[in-house]
C-alpha cells in the first residue's frame, strides 16, 4: 500500500495553488519562502509538472496533475451527506 509522503503533500499545496482558470498565471517561489515550500516547487520542476525550477507555468502534465490535486482537496474537505 502506498501512502501520502509528506514530500507529496507539499508538491500537492503548491499545485493546489495554481489558478486552473488561467494557464498563463503561473508561480514564483523566492529565495525567502520555507524549505518546504523550495523542495517542493524543485521536486515538480524536476517531474516534468511546471516549467521554471522556481515555479512558472504548469506543463500540460502539470494541469493534470493539479487538476487531480486540486478534485482530490475538493473532495476531501466536503462534508458528505451521506452522514447527516
């Protein structure tokens, strides 16, 4: 059984972060944002998900990609009501 890494999550709030409305509004990560945060934004670079190793723009990989992470959040913080 494979679980969530917490290098994953952190990849899954930055892609979480990307505006799916508008592909050409991308990200910038700076020097001063949280390791975290930088290991993240590299690890997606380096996995071929957004352009730039500091941020820039979803590839087409990285739209899927976001718009699975972003479905998957959605999903997870509604309450059901099948349990009312």
């Amino acid at each position: 059984m494979h679980a969530f890494s917490s290098d994953l999550i952190d990849e899954m709030e930055i892609l979480a972060l990307y505006n799916l409305s508008n592909h050409l509004e991308g990200l910038k990560v700076h020097n001063n944002a949280s390791f975290k945060a930088q290991g993240a934004i590299t690890r997606l670079f380096e996995k071929g998900l957004i352009s730039e190793p500091d941020g820039g723009y979803l590839t087409s990989l990285g739209i899927d990609a976001a718009e699975h992470a972003q479905s998957l959040l959605t999903i997870l913080s509604t309450q059901s009501a099948l349990h009312t």
